[in-house]
C-alpha cells in the first residue's frame, strides 16, 4: 500500500466512514483517532514490552471507554510480559511501570 493509499484510508477512518481497521503494525505510528476504543493484537507473544504498550496507547484517547486485546495461541509464551502490562498503565514512573519491567527482564 503507497503512502498515498495509506492516507487515504486513514483519513476515511478518522472521519467514520470506516467503522473497522485491520492493519499491520506498520499502521500503529499514525493511529490517533480518539473515537478509536477497541483494539485486537494477534500474536501478542510476538511483540515486546514496549512495542505492545504502544499499540496499546493508540486506543482511549477520547472521552470513551476503550479495551486492548492481546491474543496468543500459546498463553504460556510470553506471559510474564502480557501480565506486566495488563498490570500497568504507567511507561515510566511508577515501581510497576513497563520501563521497569523490562530494565529487569534484561
């Protein structure tokens, strides 16, 4: 897909004419739609700590209610990690933040 075509359906996307978008994470950067309120990430086990909390931020940025689904086929892999960012909201600051949980896993 050119960058063209790429604007274009976010563009259509931002202004509801698309109710749904599937995407690659190619597509995550440009993401800030605040009535965006769910989100599905296939093979969470895939992605790190820090990539998944950002695909994560690209949905409840308005006034609604969001959710942030991480799926995986094997919940065994990856799950230390999948439960420290459902346990967290905060990327820096705090004792249970990403950025601690992940100095620690290295």
């Amino acid at each position: 897909m050119s960058s063209a075509e790429k604007d274009d359906v976010m563009g259509k996307f931002r202004s509801r004419a698309y109710d749904v978008l599937v995407s690659t994470t190619v597509i995550e950067v440009g993401v800030d739609v605040p009535n965006a309120t769910c989100m599905v990430v296939l093979d969470a086990d895939r992605f790190g700590i820090a990539q998944l909390h950002q695909l994560r931020g690209r949905v409840g940025r308005g006034k609604i209610a969001s959710r942030c689904w991480l799926e995986r086929k094997d919940k065994t892999v990856g799950e230390e990690r999948i439960n420290a960012l459902v346990e967290s909201t905060d990327g820096f600051t705090s004792p249970r933040s990403i950025s601690n949980y992940a100095a620690k896993a290295r």
